[in-house]
C-alpha cells in the first residue's frame, strides 16, 4: 500500500528520512534539523512524500521544477528509503511505480534522480523501470533520467 503523505504523517516521514541518513553513515542533519525541514516540506506544494506499508515502512521524496527544456515540470526522486526489514519485499518497487503515477499526473514529461553507484539493488530497480544513468566525473553518484 503507498499512499500520498499529510501533515499528519510529518513524524513517520521523518523517522524514516532518519533511517535514511542513518543506513547512509552519517550522522547530520541531526533528529530535529530533519523533523522541521519534513513539517516544511510538507507544506510545499512543489514537494510530496509517499509513504508505503501500514503502519509506514518505506517513503519516497518528489520534487517538481519547472524545466525551460521542456515546459513542463521535471520531477526529481529526491529520496527512496525502504527500513531494511522489508527490503526484497517489493515496497520499494511499488513506490517508484507510484513515483512515476503521479509524475505524469502532473503532467510531467521527466524524472531525475542520483543513486550510489555501488548501491546494485537500487541501480536495478531503477534500471528495470527505464532509467538511464550517467555518471558525474569523478563522482561516485549516478545521475539517472526517464522521459515519461
């Protein structure tokens, strides 16, 4: 099950935005720097969360930008986090397909995102959707796009 997140789901956001910078090895933002910038984000109307699994176990960021290339809005896949317990499960697919659903609701005509080049399972995901990657010189990012 994913669905589009609320102001009423800022904490489960952020407590897997955590999870995410946590499997990353970081250590900032810190828990409260997180928890606000979400609430903020959450009001932006050029922002949305989605949320999957109930209770939440898997969330995935969108940013939309206007594009002159195109006309039309571009979305970015900021973020997808899925906790560790349920990887393999199929939650991170059903995000990205429903990353892309509301893309081309809004009218969208690309999606963007950077992944870890070493992360294989993430690469494949994206991969088996159609995504073509790119790498940035001397980066160990991937820049990965979709025309929708």
């Amino acid at each position: 099950m994913v669905r589009l997140a609320t102001q009423d789901d800022a904490a489960d956001v952020a407590r897997l935005m955590i999870g995410f910078r946590d499997w990353q090895g970081r250590s900032e933002p810190d828990d409260a720097t997180i928890a606000a910038t979400v609430e903020r984000l959450l009001a932006d109307p050029n922002t949305e969360f989605l949320l999957g699994g109930n209770p939440p176990v898997g969330v995935c960021q969108l940013r939309y930008r206007l594009s002159v290339w195109t006309g039309t809005d571009d979305c970015c896949l900021e973020d997808l986090f899925v906790d560790a317990d349920v990887r393999g499960s199929g939650l991170g697919r059903e995000l990205v397909d429903a990353a892309l659903e509301r893309a081309r609701a809004r009218g969208c005509t690309r999606m963007n995102l950077d992944a870890y080049e070493a992360n294989d399972p993430a690469l494949a995901l994206y991969r088996s959707v159609g995504f073509d990657s790119w790498s940035a010189a001397g980066g160990n990012d991937l820049f990965m796009r979709l025309r929708l």
